[in-house]
C-alpha cells in the first residue's frame, strides 16, 4: 500500500506540473480527512511535505502518529474558539473568511504569527463560507492591520460541477484577484499562495494559474 500511494502521489504530481508550466510549477497539499497517519505518512517518500486537515480534534488526534517534518494546514472551516488548540501546531491557516477569526488568530498568535490564506467564494455560494469577491480588498486590508497574521494568499473551494471546464472560469477569476491583490503591495500582505483545485479539477486550476492544489482521493482513493 505504502509504494502505491507514492507511486500514485508521483505519477499525479507530474501531471500536475506538467499542466502548471505556464506558472512554474505547484505545490501539492495532501488532504488527509479520515486517513490515518500510518497511510498519510508514506506521502512524504514522494515529495509531499504540506498535509491539509479539516477538523481541529482528528488533527489532534493524528499529530503523534505523523513524521514531525510535514506542515501542517488547517484547510476546513475553523471555528473560532479551537484556534487555540492549534495556534502552535499549524503551519498556515488556509480558511480565514471573516473578521472574528481574524481578531482570534491575532489575538492567539502574537508571539508566532500565522500564515493564513484568504478563502474567496468566488462562486458567491450562500451556502458556502469565504469573503465575497467585492469585499475582498476590504477585508484584506482591515485584516492584515492585526498583529499575530500574516496574509499570504488566497484559497477557494471551486463550485461543484460535473465538468472541470465548467469550472475554469472561476479560477481564472481568482488568478486575476490574486494577481491584483499582489500588485497592490498592502502592508503585511505577500501574495504567494493560490490554494485552489481539488482531485476532479486539479489539472485545470493548474492551467489557471493555481500554486497549490488541495488532493485527496486521487492520493489515497475515496472515502
């Protein structure tokens, strides 16, 4: 199982640079929801250093079965009063989408701040979580006053839809967000990170200018 996952983990991960040319390659962040950490692990034999954990307590509950060198991303909803289980374990907080977990990552995380990614609803999905796309420079702003964060990029959760092409528009959209935020040159903000793409949509986010996919099936089969 273990040469598997590598081999699948390699075998993707040249599609997906291949298919990110254009930008200059990807990182790839392995979404780990219900794996283990004893199949997580064989992941780093293949290159992946970054897994992405959606909730606060499996995280907890995996970290001492995990290779101490990967980093770790909270890449799910956060709620505010559980920053503080993971304010020095986390390696970057990839959901901030509103004020009130800002004000709680600055307020937990003075003494290390955290690298956090801006979650855009670029599908304005109401049943979603993420700023909207024309509150997006406002908030960026207001937040990266606080002390304890550091902004540096965007993520988004693509609408669903069957076809990947259906959804390459809205990545493109966040690529041209991501590229405007980053020419502004806020104080406190590095537009390093695009977070978007998953396993059925990865390659075209790719296209689109993402520099980092979140993949989880395609890794470690469905759940």
């Amino acid at each position: 199982m273990e040469n598997d996952v590598a081999a699948r983990t390699r075998a993707l991960w040249d599609r997906l640079n291949e298919a990110s040319g254009k930008y200059g390659g990807v990182e790839l962040c392995a979404v780990t929801k219900t794996v283990s950490a004893e199949r997580i692990n064989p992941v780093y034999d293949a290159g992946v250093r970054i897994i992405g954990e959606n909730r606060v307590q499996e995280l907890m509950d995996k970290l001492p079965g995990l290779r101490s060198d990967f980093k770790i991303h909270v890449i799910g909803r956060l709620q505010t009063n559980k920053v503080k289980y993971i304010a020095d374990k986390a390696d970057m907080i990839q959901s901030l989408d509103r004020m009130a977990l800002a004000e709680e990552i600055s307020k937990r995380c003075v003494q290390r701040p955290m690298p956090v990614l801006v979650e855009v609803n670029i599908g304005e999905e109401p049943q979603k979580g993420g700023v909207m796309p024309g509150e997006l420079v406002s908030f960026i702003t207001e937040a990266a006053r606080l002390p304890g964060l550091k902004i540096e990029g965007l993520m988004t959760v693509a609408p669903a839809a069957d076809d990947p092409e259906d959804v390459r528009p809205y990545f493109r959209q966040m690529r041209t967000w991501f590229e405007r935020l980053r020419d502004m040159d806020i104080d406190n903000v590095s537009m390093k990170t695009l977070s978007m793409g998953m396993s059925g949509d990865c390659l075209v986010a790719c296209q689109e200018g993402a520099t980092m996919v979140r993949i989880g099936s395609a890794l470690f089969g469905h759940r």
